[in-house]
C-alpha cells in the first residue's frame, strides 16, 4: 500500500484513467517463492500489455481513440499529439447533444468546484495486424492451481492550460506502470496460500499543497489492520496523527459522480460567506449529508429535528472514517437512549422530541464520540460566543447541533470578528420537507448564513459541540 501519484484537483483539468487488466496465471506448486515468482512473470506480461501498441484508451462519451503506444495517434484526425488536453472536451458529448460529432467550442462543461474531470477507458485491440499463426492443441495431465482475477486499473493526473496530449499521456502511462508495480507489491505481501486478494486504488484528497495521492490497498482487509501502513503514509506526507486522511471513508469523491444514497453532500459550499470588519470564516471540516424532515420515508415533520441533526453529525464521522456504522434512524436513535438508561421502553417507537443532551448521549453510545455542552440562558448571549465556536471549528471541526424550545438546527461554521464582534452563523436547517433541490435549499435559506436575530432572543439554548478522535 503505497502512493502511486500526486496533484492538486483545485484547478486545471484532471485525466482520469480507469480500466480492466485480466490478471491469469497457473501455480504448478504451493511453494511461496516459486508462486511469487510466477506471479511476478505475469504482472511483467501486463507491463508489456499497457506499453503495447494495442493499447487503446479512450475518452469517455466521445468518439475520441488515442493509441498512446503508436506516437499518440488518435482519431477523429483533427486530434494531433499536440493537441492540448483541455480541447479534448470539446468532443465530449453532453445529454442533449448527439451521439456522434464534435461539441461547439463556444459551449463549455459545466465545471464543478473548479475542477473539470476528463473520464478515460482504458482497452486493448482484440485484433492484430497481418497473418495469426495457426492454433495449436496441446494436453497436458498435472494437478495446479489456477489464479484468475481483475486488477481494477485507476489513475489520475492533473494537467495544466499548456499541457499536450502527448505530455499526459507520457505521464498516465507512467501512473499506469507505477499502479501495477504496487499492486504487484500489495498481491504478495497479503497472499495467503493459494489466495490472491484483489489490489483496490483508491484517491484521497490531502490538504494543499499536497493535493490529490493515489494509495492501493488490499480489498477486504478492514482499515483496523492497516494502521501501521497508515502511520507510514502520514510521515512521508508529514500529516499529523490526529486526522484518518487514508481511511477508506475518505477516498477523494469526482464531481461529476452522484452519490447512490441520494443525500445531498456540504450544501454550503456553493454559498457566499458574508463580509465583515477584520472578520474570519471558519467552517465544518470535511464532509456531510443534509438530513431533514420526511426523508427515509419518516414522517417526523413537527418533532424531528434534533433526530435530523444529530443524523447529519453522524454522517460527518462516517464519511470521515472515524465509524463504520450506518447513519442511524429515528428508532436506532430511541433505542440507544433506553439502553442508557435516559429514557423509559415505551419512548422506541414515540414521536417525542430529544435535546442536546440527548444528542450527546446517543453520540457516545453508538460511536463512541464525546460532547462538550455549551448552556446560554438567553439567545441574545449567543453574539458573544464567536471566539468559542471560532476555535471549535479550527480545532474539532464537527457539526454543532443547537436545540432551544423545540427548535433544533445543525451550525457548520461562523464569521466573526475578533475586534468588532460581529458574527454570523452558519445554518442547516433540518425542518425543510422538499426534495434534494441544491438551488431551493441554498436560495430558500435552509441552509444560509444567518445574522444573530435568528436566534430567539430571550429563549434558552443548549449546544452540543461533537469532540473529534484524536486517531488516523
């Protein structure tokens, strides 16, 4: 499990290559060095597949061929080696457009974060040029093993406004050979007996100016037994031991793919933060899903929103590798608060609201996860609280969930002002019953920065503020 690539995913245009290698080989004996041996031979045979001029890569929902093996020749013909990467989406076809022929170049893609994503296939020709030797038959009678597996190929490298097909592609292909040596590395070191585990790359987004790394790492060995290769991976990136960067829930997620949950992730990223006198913003760390009202098929609508946010903390420790466990319902939610004694049987299954102290209790009991309290006799006191919320989200970096009356609402940051006092607030606002509409959210204010009046000025409001393990 090593890094195969590094870049930064902020600008430029990112080639992402992915495809299938057949990895086939048959163990005459069950001795370890002479079956590493063989294997080596056939990771050798793949290295010779990719550097072969029958591979073929191709540009994903385009008519574009590039053969990088044959001078980077490529069809249609108008595309040279000396094309720049960039004019490359100007093939792409979009879902309004036809399947065949070259895209507008006054339309451009949509870009997503400031990042454009060029999806590659990576294939072989099937056929060759001039005669095929005639098959021969042979049969041989012996006892051996046979491996067969797919080693799923997957690599990215960044580019820049100046970069030419034929400068990428030296550089994918190179990412290419570095990924098969580490697989080649991972397959031994956890191949027990005559059983192969599967190599899986995986991206991960380390914070600038490291950028986007590429890792392999054994599909089915649990992140709890790779640590150690975890440790290894935070000293050559000089990463502190208190932040899971390598864990499997904090694999880099492309823009241009939908998440399957169907839960919108980090609303407040497409907002505007406000302008202040010598202010500062300081936001959520990492990554959430917006849980609100009548979602799941939950008619909660009137009782539910505490349930919803500490939903949404829950899935900021999930996707942040901390917990493995799933986001947990309103009845999972209940149950826990029976099992410590907080609440009487007949609370699972009732429609009666929790607070902030409930909030930290299920957070203890299901993850493990410890709450500071935060009390405020009246809102209008919460003005005075930027300095404490500022250093909750430099240091923890976690949802607050805030509950008062019956209201409850999930902060995901501040702007303050350390000399004047002014703040504002972050919110996502659990009480929304529509659809997972970014545009209504963000334009409706369910999740918006807020001006201290929201808050009612002479109710009471506790805080949970979630502490976040200090593990890799």
């Amino acid at each position: 499990m090593v890094v195969a690539d590094s870049q930064s995913p902020d600008t430029g245009t990112i080639l992402r290559i992915r495809g299938r290698l057949e990895l086939k080989c048959q163990l005459d004996c069950t001795d370890a060095p002479l079956m590493h041996k063989v294997i080596s031979k056939t990771f050798e045979a793949l290295h010779s597949q990719v550097k072969s001029e029958c591979c073929v890569v191709t540009v994903c929902d385009s008519p574009v061929f590039i053969w990088p093996n044959r001078g980077v020749y490529a069809t249609p013909e108008e595309i040279t080696p000396d094309t720049l990467c960039e004019d490359l989406q100007q093939w792409i076809q979009t879902d309004d457009q036809e399947s065949t022929g070259k895209r507008s170049a006054k339309k451009k893609l949509k870009k997503s974060s400031g990042v454009s994503v060029i999806n590659l296939r990576l294939m072989t020709e099937a056929t060759r040029k001039g005669p095929l030797p005639a098959p021969i038959l042979s049969r041989t009678v012996q006892k051996s093993h046979f491996l067969s597996t797919t080693l799923p190929m997957d690599c990215v490298v960044r580019t820049t406004s100046d970069d030419t097909i034929k400068d990428a592609f030296e550089r994918l292909l190179e990412a290419l050979t570095n990924q098969l040596n580490e697989m080649e590395k991972v397959t031994l070191q956890y191949m027990k007996g005559t059983t192969m585990v599967v190599p899986e790359p995986l991206h991960f987004l380390l914070p600038e100016p490291k950028g986007l790394v590429t890792v392999v790492y054994p599909t089915g060995v649990p992140d709890s037994q790779l640590e150690t290769q975890r440790k290894e991976l935070h000293q050559q990136f000089e990463l502190p031991d208190d932040w899971p960067y390598f864990r499997r829930a904090n694999a880099y997620h492309f823009p241009s793919e939908p998440y399957k949950d169907g839960y919108l992730r980090n609303p407040h990223l497409v907002l505007t933060h406000p302008t202040l006198d010598n202010g500062k913003v300081y936001l959520v760390q990492g990554i959430y899903s917006y849980h609100h009202y009548m979602q799941d098929h939950m008619d909660d609508n009137g009782w539910g929103c505490a349930y919803r946010s500490l939903q949404t903390i829950c899935s900021w420790f999930q996707q942040q590798g901390y917990v493995e466990r799933a986001v947990p319902p309103h009845k999972e939610i209940q149950q826990a608060l029976v099992d410590v004694g907080d609440k009487q049987a007949s609370f699972v299954g009732s429609r009666q609201w929790i607070g902030s102290i409930e909030v930290s209790a299920v957070l203890n009991q299901l993850l493990g996860v410890t709450s500071k309290i935060m009390f405020v006799s009246q809102g209008s006191e919460l003005a005075s609280k930027g300095r404490e919320l500022a250093n909750h989200f430099l240091n923890e970096g976690t949802p607050i969930m805030i509950g008062g009356g019956v209201l409850a609402h999930t902060i995901l940051g501040v702007a303050w002002s350390e000399t004047t006092g002014q703040i504002r607030y972050l919110i996502l606002d659990p009480h929304y019953t529509g659809a997972e509409d970014l545009q209504v959210i963000t334009d409706k204010g369910w999740c918006g920065w807020k001006e201290p009046e929201f808050w009612d000025q002479t109710a009471y409001y506790n805080l949970c503020l979630p502490q976040r393990p200090k593990v890799i």
